[in-house]
C-alpha cells in the first residue's frame, strides 16, 4: 500500500474511533474498543463492495462502523467496518426483515420466469 493509501486508512480509522467514543459517551454506551479493533477491510463483508476511505457521505464505497448488537454498544467484538451501503441497510431493518425482502424478491424473480 502506497504511503498516501495508508495515511487515508489510518486517518479513517482513527476518525471512527473518536467518532464511536463520542456516540458512546452521547448515548450512555460502554466503550472499550481500541484502533485496533477497528480493522478496515479492502471490501465490504457484507456486500463485496471495495471500500474507498475518503469518500462522500452517501458513497456506498465509504466505509462505515456499524455495531452488531447496538445494546453492547462499542466493546471488542460488537463493531464491524461495512460500507455505507450495508450500513445503510443495517440502520433502517433488522436481519429477519432483509431476509424476508431478500426471500419476496427471489419469489417473485421466480413466477416471471
């Protein structure tokens, strides 16, 4: 990776760890991550999307910090980096909901062929 490429990542990085000890605080959440549980992978593991540190706001390449169980709030093990597209997903329904558009989506594929 290619200096300007790792001073992006670790900017980012370190931006959603001060962001998320903020919204702990804000929130009331515990907080015990540390940088390092905040690795960011070149794709999405939800989507397969690349991820583009440095992206605008609504890019569904920019990286994002989700919490799995928003209850546990910001403790090693419940944060995730997904693209904004997933994180998007994330914050407007609940698994069983995306699985359940995800199945109606397939269903009706199926009765046009």
């Amino acid at each position: 990776m290619s200096p300007p490429a790792t001073w992006k990542l670790n900017s980012t990085k370190h931006a959603f760890y001060l962001d998320a000890q903020r919204a702990a605080r804000d929130m009331g959440l515990p907080f015990t991550i540390k940088l390092a549980d905040l690795p960011i992978p070149p794709r999405c593991p939800a989507l397969g999307l690349e991820l583009i540190p440095g992206r605008p706001k609504r890019d569904p390449h920019k990286p994002c910090l989700i919490l799995l169980d928003p209850a546990r709030g910001y403790v090693p093990g419940n944060v995730r980096i997904v693209s904004a597209a997933a994180a998007a997903l994330r914050g407007i329904a609940e698994p069983a909901d995306l699985r359940a558009v995800a199945d109606f989506i397939e269903r009706e594929v199926e009765k046009q062929k």
